[in-house]
C-alpha cells in the first residue's frame, strides 16, 4: 500500500507539471508590440554629451529610427523630429510623475501610438507664429544673465526668436526660464530632443543634428543672432 500510494502520488505530480510545462513557454516571456523596431538603443551616460555646447544632455534621449519609421508610415523630416520630441517630452513627464524609471512594451507602444497619431493628425511641439522671418539663439553660446540682458532692451520684441539648446529638454530649459523671469519672452524652444543622428535623407549620419530649414519651412527667413564665435555643427542650414 505504501508503495501504490508512492506510485499515486508521483503520478499526481507529473500529470501537474504537464499542465504547466503546457502553459509557460520561456522562450516567450511575453509577446511584443513591434514599435521596438522603431527605436534606436539608448545611449551610455558617457556619450549623451555635445561637443559643440560642451556639456552633457541633462536626460537620456529615446532616438528614432526615421529609416524605419518612412518604410511603416511615410512621415516626412519634420514629422518625423515632431515624433521624436514630443514622444520623450511625454516619457519625461510621465517620469517626473512616478517613480519608476522605465517602461514596460506595452506602455511603450502605447506611448509610441498615441503620440504618432498626434503627429500625423497635424499637432505640433513647436508652434511657430505666421511670420516670414525668425531669429535663433544658441543657449549654450551665453550665460543666463546675457539673456536677462537682452530681454531687458527691445531686441526679443523685434523678431520672433526660437532658443536652441544642445543639452536641455524642453522641461529643463522652460524650468530655467521661469527661474530667470525669461518665461515672458514667448520663446519658441528646440532642445535636445529635437536631435537625431538622421539627416534630411534619412539616411544615419555621425553626430546628432537638426536641418532647421526643414524643420521651419522652405520659405522661412532665419535669422542666427551672435554666438560667441562659438562653431555649431548641430543647428543646420542650407
């Protein structure tokens, strides 16, 4: 009796991990979404720097693959930077908001959707007034207190301006603005999210840059105010 109860009770064991060697698949931990394909890896700390600002992006930057985001969903240049900066203004927010510090697939590709369908639904990060000419100013080319400097003679009233920033996201760089009282001045904000290592072609190219012709339009006049003499390779014109 002994020995049938052994023979019962292994049987019951065995017919018991079948039902779950029949469920669990390792090789399958969970099923993906698919928007991994349109994500580029993410940077180390060391190389989220900018040699021309000479200074360290202040949050890790999620990339796009534009070559891959053209074949899915023919986006053009400027969609395709409206996508990649709204998308990781919305991760910081969501970042700033909890404490977890990453995001599970199906978040991501929720994320990904919502913010494509925004885009291509004609929504815009960057709100440009309707004028023909636009001045740009380099954050990292001056200190704070020259912006205050200016911002106290007549020269942001003259043009449209839109602050270029290397490093800053749109959070940071608006978080330094209100501090500064620079807030009022309705600056238009390209920050580092609006970077890629694309260019127009979509083709992967060394660095991390931005064309802002495209970005702003063909029959836009831009206009670089002083930059210390400093070199810009990310900021582009033809």
């Amino acid at each position: 009796m002994k020995y049938l109860n052994c023979l019962v009770l292994l049987a019951l064991i065995s017919c018991g991990s079948g039902e779950v060697k029949k469920d669990y698949d390792p090789s399958q931990p969970y099923t993906t979404s698919g928007t991994e394909q349109f994500f580029l890896p993410e940077l180390p700390t060391w190389a989220n720097f900018s040699a021309s600002g000479n200074c360290f992006k202040k949050s890790s930057i999620q990339y796009l693959n534009f070559s891959k985001l053209r074949e899915s969903y023919q986006l053009d240049y400027a969609q395709m930077l409206e996508l990649q900066a709204q998308y990781n203004e919305r991760l910081e927010n969501y970042y700033q908001s909890t404490a977890v510090k990453f995001l599970r697939p199906v978040e991501q590709a929720s994320f990904f959707s919502n913010t494509l369908e925004q885009v291509r639904s004609g929504l815009k990060g960057l709100k440009i007034p309707k004028v023909k000419e636009v001045t740009v100013l380099w954050f990292e080319a001056h200190t704070v207190d020259e912006l205050k400097k200016m911002a106290s003679t007549s020269v942001f009233d003259e043009n449209y301006f839109i602050l270029l920033s290397s490093c800053q996201t749109k959070q940071s760089l608006t978080q330094i603005l209100m501090q500064a009282n620079l807030d009022g001045v309705g600056f238009g904000l390209v920050t580092s999210e609006w970077l890629a290592p694309f260019d127009r072609d979509f083709n992967k190219s060394p660095g991390l840059k931005i064309f802002l012709q495209d970005l702003l339009g063909a029959e836009m006049k831009i206009n670089f105010l002083n930059t210390h003499k400093k070199t810009i390779d990310e900021f582009i014109l033809p």
